[in-house]
C-alpha cells in the first residue's frame, strides 16, 4: 500500500457528506452492533501523501478527486486544482505543498479541460505558476470564460517535456479518449503516469458515458500508453483502498471496451440501439468489475450512439 509512507495527512474531519473512497490511513471502523445504522466513517476532507518508492512524487486528494505534484530542489510542478465549487481545495493544496518545500511553484498542468479536475488555479498562479494544457483545453477554457478557471499560459499539441530540478516530467496528448485535450503526464524515471478519467481501477468506466467521448479512439490512446514504460498510475479519482493503478488494470479496461464496443456493433447492425441493446447486451466475463451494474447500461448507450453515428 504507497501510503505508508503517508507524510502528511491533513486533518479536517467531516462527520458526515464525504463518500469518496476511503484512504487506508482511515482507521477501521470500530466493530459496533451490526443494529446500529450504518454511521458515515470520519473521513479526512483532504489528505496528502508522497508516493511509495519515490522522494518527489505526492498525491494531493480533496474528497473524491486528486492530483499529482512533483517537489524538486528548483520548484514544484503541480497538476489539477480539483476545486470546482470549492475554492477552498487549491487553497489547501498549495499550504500542503508549502508545508512540504519552500521552493516555489512553477508550473501548473491541467490534465483535460473539465472543470471537476481545473477549476479553482488562481493560488498557483498567484505563487508564479505558468499554467500549461492541451492546446484545445485552452481553446475550451477560453470559449468558457468559467469565472474561477484560469486559462492556460503555455499549450501543447503532441508532446512537450518539462525538466526541473533533476526531474524530467513529460506531457503526451495519446489521441481524444475520455475528452479531446487530455494530456498523459508521465514520469520516465519513477515509472509513473498521471492519467485522468480514461482508466477505471477494476471497475467498469463510468466516464464513457458523457456526450465529449470518444470511444473508439478511446481504445487507441490507451494502447499508445501501455507502450510507455510506466508501471504505477496516479487516477485523479481515488482507486479502490487508494491503491494506485497498473497496466494490468489499464490492459482489462481496454478488452472491456473492445468486447462491449464489438458487441454493441452487432446489437447495432440488428436494429437494436439503444432498444432493447442496452437490456440485452452483456458481458458476464465483467460482471465483477465494480460499477458493471450501474454503469454497463450507459457504456451501451455510448457505443449505441458511437456505431448510429460515428461518434
Ligand atoms: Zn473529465
């Protein structure tokens, strides 16, 4: 488990409202009467950790989303903001960060334009940092005017790399997948990505579902990342126990979207999108990825959409 090497957790407990998955560090909950209505287990609000293995790598989490930043002796690169709503997580960040090094921030990389993962980067920039994106998030971010979103400095269209401190930090654009401006942010040296929204950790995606995927070419960009030479990814939602995820998860994402999307092809080329494919299609090779459920339905609906359509 990377978070024993937990360095600092950050505490304001909620009694109640957060249901993101809970961190390790969460004691266990004590062994009450199993009469008891279930009462939510405190949750820290936000925590953050330094990754196993690594002395530069750390994981920021407020509730259920998180980020990744790097500390090197010439400044920080830090990711996502994830304070859509609540301004109060970038704040919180870059205390974390400032509790962790005194050197000053000096970038900050969005990993798509969704609001969830980049609003609320005003406290970096104000610390100095040059904000970078896919080139087409900046063109979203710009057409939004989002009042507590800043836009992007710097873009990239392929790839770009970053070098500070000793750290060497690439930006891959892989193709559009879960949105058309993600950016694949992966660390050659420790072996590890940064990737947001595109790789469900043992669990059937949830984000295929929204209407700016792109499913087919969804499968190709995650084929181009299994050819980096990573091993560890930091999700920007929690996994499950916290856990981060491998290419072994990444490997049964991509057989689940290539079996569903072959599927929903045939149920397509019959006349059955959305009706009845979205009740008869199913993958019980699947069924024990967490979410098949509640997800498998809007995973055929999205590929229903995909094979009426082309796109
Ligand atoms: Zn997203």
């Amino acid at each position: 488990m990377q978070n024993k090497t937990l360095i600092t957790l950050s505490i304001a407990m909620l009694a109640t409202g957060f249901a993101g998955i809970s961190p390790a560090q969460t004691p266990a909950p004590a062994q009450a009467p199993a009469a008891q209505a279930p009462a939510a287990a405190p949750a820290p609000l936000f925590a953050t950790r330094k990754v196993d293995g690594t002395d530069n790598v750390y994981i920021f989490r407020y509730q259920n989303h998180q980020a990744m930043f790097i500390v090197t002796p010439a400044g920080v690169i830090a990711t996502d903001p994830i304070s859509y709503g609540r301004p109060q997580a970038a704040k919180a960040y870059v205390e974390e960060i400032q509790k962790i090094t005194k050197a000053p921030i000096k970038y900050l990389v969005y990993s798509h334009h969704h609001y969830d993962h980049i609003a609320g980067g005003k406290p970096f920039k104000d610390a100095g940092a040059i904000v970078v994106a896919h080139r087409r998030a900046k063109e979203r971010l710009a057409a939004l005017k989002g009042l507590d979103v800043v836009i992007p400095d710097q873009v990239v269209d392929g790839k770009r790399t970053i070098t500070l401190g000793g750290t060497t930090l690439e930006l891959i654009f892989t193709g559009r997948n879960h949105s058309d401006s993600s950016l694949v942010m992966f660390l050659p040296k420790e072996k590890i990505i940064f990737a947001v929204d595109f790789n469900s950790l043992g669990a059937v995606p949830s984000r295929l579902a929204v209407n700016d995927s792109y499913p087919l070419e969804w499968e190709a960009s995650l084929k181009k990342i299994l050819t980096l030479n990573w091993e560890r990814q930091i999700p920007g939602h929690p996994g499950p126990g916290g856990r981060l995820g491998t290419k072994k998860d990444m490997e049964e994402q991509l057989a689940f979207l290539t079996d569903l999307s072959a599927e929903v092809k045939k149920a397509s080329d019959a006349g059955k999108c959305f009706d009845p494919a979205t009740k008869d299609v199913r993958l019980p090779k699947y069924g024990t990825l967490q979410g098949y459920e509640q997800n498998i339905e809007w995973n055929i609906h999205r590929w229903c959409g995909y094979w009426g359509r082309g796109i």
